[in-house]
C-alpha cells in the first residue's frame, strides 16, 4: 500500500494522520482492528503529534489484512493504493470500502 490516511484522535500507531503500524488489520465490518487506544488519550496524542518531526512520519503499512466484503479485498488483502480510515461512532472504520 502506498498511502493511510487515519484520522483517528486516539490510536498509538498514529501520528499526524499517519499510521506507523506495518501490518493492519481491518475486521470484517470494516473496523481498525490493530487500534491500541493511548493511556493518555486523545490529549497524549496531541502531546505526541506536537514533538513528531515531520519527516519521521510513516506512509503506509506494508500490508493491510482485510476479512471485509469489499471490491478492494483480494483474498484477505487489501488492493488498494490507498485507504482512508476515520473514527465513527464506537470504532475507528476504513472509510475507502466499497461492498459491491
Ligand atoms: S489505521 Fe488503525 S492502527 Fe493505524 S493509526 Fe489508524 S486506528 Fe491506529
Ligand atoms: S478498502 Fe476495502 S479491502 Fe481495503 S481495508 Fe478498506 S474495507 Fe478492507
């Protein structure tokens, strides 16, 4: 994968809307699976974002693990160039799904 985009507010693997997580995982509803909440939460996270150097940041992870119905999901992968992924209400969900 070339670009993740993760918007999520709290998630240890993210930094500035960068994911740093090589392998992720995307359950079958679509839902983040890898997400590991801060103990600090979301103001950790704006802490951490604050002393990040730009040029440290992470593109993708090199495999995203999909059990989603999807038209990117080939046999249990991810063939997409790039994902977007965002927090909804209860669970961090990748928002580029397609069900066919
Ligand atoms: S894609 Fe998942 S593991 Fe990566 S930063 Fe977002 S919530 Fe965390
Ligand atoms: S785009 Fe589709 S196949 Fe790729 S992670 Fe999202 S739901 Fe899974």
């Amino acid at each position: 994968m070339e670009q993740l985009k993760c918007t999520t507010t709290n998630c240890i693997h993210n930094l500035c809307s960068h994911c740093n997580a090589t392998v992720v995982g995307v359950d079958s509803k679509g839902r983040c699976a890898t997400k590991m909440k801060r103990a600090g939460g979301a103001l950790e996270q704006t802490f951490a974002e604050l002393e990040a150097a730009e040029e440290f940041l992470s593109d993708a992870p090199d495999i995203v693990n999909c059990d989603a119905e999807c038209l990117f999901n080939k046999e249990g992968r991810c063939s997409a160039s790039s994902i977007y992924v965002k927090d909804s209400f209860f669970r961090t969900k990748c928002d580029t799904r397609i069900v066919e």
